[in-house]
C-alpha cells in the first residue's frame, strides 16, 4: 500500500509494446522481448520514451496448462531491496537488464510466477523496473480470469492460479502509476482505490480475446478512466491464429476524459503516446467528482484511501 504523497505529476512519454512472435521457446520470448525494449527506447526517431511496456504472459504461451511448466520463483518482498543477480527468475534478470541498457522504466508485462515459500502457489505477475534495473514493484493478477461463454470462450485461470491480494502502484520522477493485468480491469474496486491512493494513471499488461475484445476492450478503459479521471492504458500482445489463444490486440491509451490517444491493430507494433498532466488537472477542476463523492450516502464504500 501507499499512501504517501505522491510524485508531482509531469509530462512523460510512454510506449506500448503490441509483443508478436510469443512461441514455446522462453529464451526466444524473451530475446525478442529485450529486442523490441531496445527498439522502443530507440523512439524509433522521435523522442525517447520515460517508460516503455510489455504485454501479458510474454514469455510463454497463454493457457493455465502452460503457467506450471514456464512459472519462475521470483521471491521479491515489497520494501525489501532485491538483488537482480542472485534472483532465480531468467526472466527478471533479462527484463532487468534490458531496463537498465535502454535507461528506462519497464513494466515487465506478465510472467506465470512461482510461490517462493510455497511452490504449488503459481500467480500470473507482472515485475517494474527502474532505469537502473532494479526491481521495484510487483502486481499479482487479483482476480483470476474464470469465464465461460458457451460456444465462444472457457477460460479457467484457476485451474493453476492463485490470486494475488494486494494493489500495487510504483512512483517515478514524473508520476505515479497503478497496475494490473487484464482481469483486473474488470473490477472498478481496483482501479478506484489505486485513483485515491494519488496514481496518476493505471496500466494493464493484458490479453483479451476475439470474444470479448470487441465487446468490452475500449469501453472498459475509457470506464475507468472517467470514473477516476486517470490515465488507463492495456497492453496487448499481437494476435497469432496459429496460438492456442488468439489475442486481441488494439494496445490502447485512454485519458482522463475517456478520450481514445492511441489505439495499435492486431500485427506487432510500438505505440508512442506523450501524456500530458494538464488534461488530468483539467478534468478533476472542470468535473470535479474526485471531491464530491458522498460516502455519506454510500456507507458500504469506506471514505478512506
Ligand atoms: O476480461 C476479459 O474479457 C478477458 C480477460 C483476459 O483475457 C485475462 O484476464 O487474461
């Protein structure tokens, strides 16, 4: 939890890594990963971007049968300093590292996690990194993505999953940011609480599907962006018909008026987007909701941050 104050909100360029070519191979996942790192921090010409992110379960294919068998043990405490070096994780090291080459803030998509304390406790997790490469949050996916729409899609993350139990959020020179992946959008609970804690914007590593993309991706964005009057953006992989998960796509940023910045299609693809602080001030003095809520009159929803 945090609840101190946080950072003042400045101008930052963010960039969105639709991720192509996930296979059976981690080591290849992961080497086209740090490889389209390297690319977004290039700014591909224009300005480098401040923090640069990967989509959902990047470094193996999407499927509750899939977590057990590429899941890594992490063991990260928050508060506690995390030393990348010794870390077990293939993974962090990589994402670490590439942080640290290309000088910038990573959110490291999503990654099947191992319990370190309990090694049947797999989660699907995504890990933060500073330009310097150090660990420096971890969100684990809350609600688990059980669904079952006859004739379209089944999906039972529980099978192998567990839920995470916290909200998580991280601070950087230019703001703060929320986090949480895919599912997790879904659950408004999430992203208010992650708003009243002063995160500037929120960002979901995701992957939603033919089924559910088209009816939900952007309506869901722009809902929590203008119910908290924040920053929200998913970042999807690009969709494979050859995978046994066909993935969305349309990698998205959303600002505080629900506006539409940036929307990807469906092939790999880096989307750059500058985020400008004034439309979030804009939006809370004009519609000022974020301080005319009337716990008065909904008292199951506590008043406190
Ligand atoms: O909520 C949805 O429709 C899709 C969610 C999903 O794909 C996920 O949580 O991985």
């Amino acid at each position: 939890m945090s609840t101190s104050q946080p950072p003042t909100f400045k101008p930052f360029r963010l960039a969105l890594i639709q991720l192509g070519q996930v296979t059976s191979d981690k080591k290849s996942n992961l080497a086209h990963a740090r490889e389209m790192i390297g690319k977004a921090a290039s700014g591909e010409g224009a300005k480098k971007p401040d923090l640069i992110v990967l989509p959902e379960c990047f470094n193996s294919p999407y499927g509750h049968v899939h977590f057990p068998v590429y899941a890594e043990t992490i063991g990260y405490t928050p508060g506690q300093a995390y030393d990348v070096e010794k870390s077990e994780s293939d993974s962090v090291k990589v994402l670490s590292e590439a942080a640290k080459e290309a000088g910038v803030w990573l959110i490291g998509g999503s990654i099947p996690e191992r319990d370190a304390a309990d090694s049947h406790k797999l989660y699907n997790t995504c890990t933060v990194y500073s330009p310097k490469g150090d660990l420096v949050a971890l969100h684990r996916k809350v609600h688990l993505f059980d669904i079952d729409i006859p004739g379209k899609i089944t999906f039972k993350e529980s099978e192998t999953l567990t839920g995470g139990t916290t909200i998580n959020m991280f601070d950087t020179p230019f703001a703060r940011i929320g986090l949480g992946i895919c599912y997790d959008i879904r659950f408004p609970e999430l992203a208010m609480t992650a708003a009243r804690r002063g995160c500037h914007a929120i960002i979901y590593p995701s992957a939603f599907n033919l089924t559910t993309g088209p009816l939900h991706w952007e309506l869901l964005q722009r809902a929590r962006a203008v119910d908290n009057q924040i920053f929200v953006s998913m970042c999807s992989p690009a969709r494979d018909m050859s995978a046994g998960y066909h993935a969305w796509g349309h990698t998205m940023v959303v600002d505080p008026m629900a506006t539409v910045l940036a929307e990807a299609g469906h092939e790999e693809e880096i989307i750059y987007v500058d985020i400008d602080p004034a439309v979030f001030h804009s939006a809370r003095a004009g519609i000022p909701v974020t301080t005319q809520r009337r716990f008065d009159v909904y008292p199951d929803v506590s008043s406190a941050a």
